[in-house]
C-alpha cells in the first residue's frame, strides 16, 4: 500500500488531498506514524521504505518477486465518488517499486481504480515504462484476464493470473467487460468458476509452467475464512495452480499446504500507512511476513516455504524482535490448526525465519 502517507514521504509526493470523512491530507497519515514512532525522513529515498527487507531478499536469492499493488500510480485528481478511501502513489516514484526490483504487481483490487478510468490507464502506462509486469486490470475484459509471464532463464516461466472478488470491497462496476476498462473481476468463486479459470489457464501455460493465482478477496479485519473461499482455493489448485496469493486483509490470516501446493488465505499488509491509528490493534497489523517459497517446476509443488516476519515502524520495513517472532509463530499456529499446517522457528536462521510444514512433513521432521 504505497499510495497516501508513505507516497508523502517519497520524492516526489503527490496532491495529498483526500476525500475521506475523517482525514482530508495524506500528509496526516506521516504524522501518525512520527506521534507514535518519531521522526520520518522526507524526503526519503526509494529505498528507505523497504529497509531490512532488501537484505532478506538478496540472501534469499529469489528468482521472482510479486506484490498486490493496493494503489493507483497516477496524478488523476479525479477520485472515484462513491468511495470513502482513495489510494494514489505520483507516477514518479515509481522508483520506490523498481528499486525493490519488483517483477510483477497484481492488480485487480479494490484501489486500483480510486482515481478513476484516467487513474488506471496511467498506472498501466507507468508501469509499462517501468519495465514491472502487471495483471488483474486493464483496457478491457481481455487485458485484464491476460496472465504476466516471468521468464527464469534455465528454470521455468512463472505465470501469474490476477482475480478480485467483490467480498474485498471491489465496486462491482469495476470490474472489466469486452467495452469498459476494469478489474478481472470474479463474480461467483465456485467450482464451476474454478474449472473455467482452470482452461484459460492451461491455455495459456506450457509444461513446466508455475502458476500463481493472485485473489483479493474477503474483508480488512478477523480470521475467519469461508468455507467458498477453502473450496475455490483446492479447486483451483486441482486446476494445476502452485500457489494461490489471497490477499485484502490488513493483518496475516491461515497459511495451508494443500497438495504440496501453498495456499495464503491472507498474506496481510507487507506495507502500510497505518502507525498511529487505533482500534484494531490486535490484530498486530505492523507484523508482516514475506513469503519466500522455493518451488520444484518439473512436479509442481511447493519444496520449502520460508517465512520472515518484517515490522513496519517509522514507515519503513524493520526486522522484528524475538517476542514478535514467536507471537506470529503461536498465531500461524492457531490458525493453521484446522488445515494441519504449522510453522516452526528456523534453528539456521537464528530463530529469525518461520518454515512452514503440513502435518505429513511435520510428523516426518520428527
């Protein structure tokens, strides 16, 4: 979520002017965050909001990195009325994403249109000129539904596919038809729905092909996930889909290995604007997790999946103390109880990384 307050602390801030009941100037958001925290830079550099991460992932040596990007890169000013929170990021710092080397964002959720039809063509244009491929919205129906492909030279193709559910707060007007610009929108994520999406799919794949289904789905806040949601999920990865990447709550929810295969129910905020801001504290949403999975392309399924706990402070990703980690790894664990996964503290990271297991790799381990 980079549009709004962390926007304001980039180079080249945008208009700060909101059109919410109770906050008017995004520059607000940065003053949240500095009552709570203390001092932001501004301007900082691209970098700055990504901090520890960057390090993680050059350890890591990943091969691909995908975001949903929940804002619109655009100057439009012409906000969409019928919404109470409007997200934009100034095409300029676009940097922020290129300097994360961000390969492909997802974009087909409930912000990407805030600023109107002219609002997303000009987020498809800068990203187009960034050079960062992108699915889930587009000119029409057929742009939207279209999968980014990811070449891995000597590996495989990663083919991402990019789905919005109106339960995430996607207006339903949004969504992309044959003559209208919008989202790829999901109207009924059944297993009728599932087999559909499962031929265009394999259409478009070749052997070998990694595929990732990115979903925005369900609400901000609370654990539960419905039973339609599990059901589309193994459904599609009955499909031949590797990894389904749900996203649109503000906080982590359930991690499943359901077929060898990752299921991430809610992968919460990797960044936000939200320090400061009260009410749902308990839900720890300054606790976030990359997800890094190491994937076999010839069997298709999941080999490992490391996770590693990030806290957003400052605006800005930090590494997290060792009761934070552990508060995570009891919460994983609760949650993913009901689909036998647990998580376990990483010994050859000392403690500082989660791996994940289902209850067959977990017995095993024993």
């Amino acid at each position: 979520m980079l549009g709004r307050g962390i926007d304001q602390i980039l180079p080249f801030p945008g208009n700060p002017k909101l059109y919410e009941s109770w906050i008017r100037d995004a520059r607000h958001y940065v003053r949240l965050a500095e009552s709570v925290h203390g001092a932001v830079p501004r301007p900082a550099s691209f970098e700055y909001v990504w901090g520890d991460a960057f390090s993680e992932l050059d350890r890591a040596g990943v091969d691909v990195r995908i975001i949903n990007l929940e804002t619109s890169i655009t100057s439009s000013d012409d906000y969409w009325r019928d919404k109470e929170v409007h997200y934009r990021m100034h095409p300029r710092n676009v940097a922020c994403l290129a300097a994360a080397r961000i390969d492909c964002c997802c974009l087909a959720n409930n912000h990407v249109l805030d600023w109107g039809y002219d609002g997303l063509s000009e987020t498809l244009r800068t990203l187009n000129a960034a050079g960062i491929a992108h699915a889930g919205a587009g000119r029409d129906i057929f742009e939207a539904g279209a999968p980014a492909i990811l070449e891995v030279p000597g590996k495989a193709r990663v083919v991402v596919f990019s789905y919005g559910l109106e339960t995430s707060g996607i207006p339903p007007e949004w969504g992309a038809t044959r003559s209208r610009p919008g989202v790829n929108l999901i109207k009924d994520p059944s297993t009728v729905t599932a087999r559909r999406l499962g031929r265009e799919m394999r259409e478009t794949a070749i052997p070998g092909d990694v595929i990732v289904a990115s979903i925005h789905w369900g609400g901000n806040w609370g654990y539960r996930i419905r039973d339609k949601e599990i059901q589309f999920a193994h459904q599609l990865i009955d499909e031949g889909v590797t990894v389904v990447h749900g996203h649109s709550s503000h906080h982590i929810k359930a991690v499943e290995l359901y077929r060898d295969r990752l299921v991430l129910y809610g992968c919460g905020d990797f960044l936000n604007d939200y320090e400061g801001i009260g009410e749902y504290e308990k839900f720890r949403s300054e606790l976030t997790l990359m997800y890094l999975a190491t994937i076999d392309p010839r069997q298709g399924r999941v080999v490992e999946t490391r996770l590693v706990p990030m806290k957003i402070h400052r605006l800005r990703l930090n590494y997290v103390s060792d009761a934070d980690t552990e508060w995570m790894c009891d919460l994983l664990n609760e949650l993913g109880a009901p689909f036998g996964t647990s998580v376990d503290l990483a010994p050859d990271r000392g403690g500082r990384q989660l791996q994940l297991r289902d209850g067959a790799s977990a017995a095993k381990a024993k």
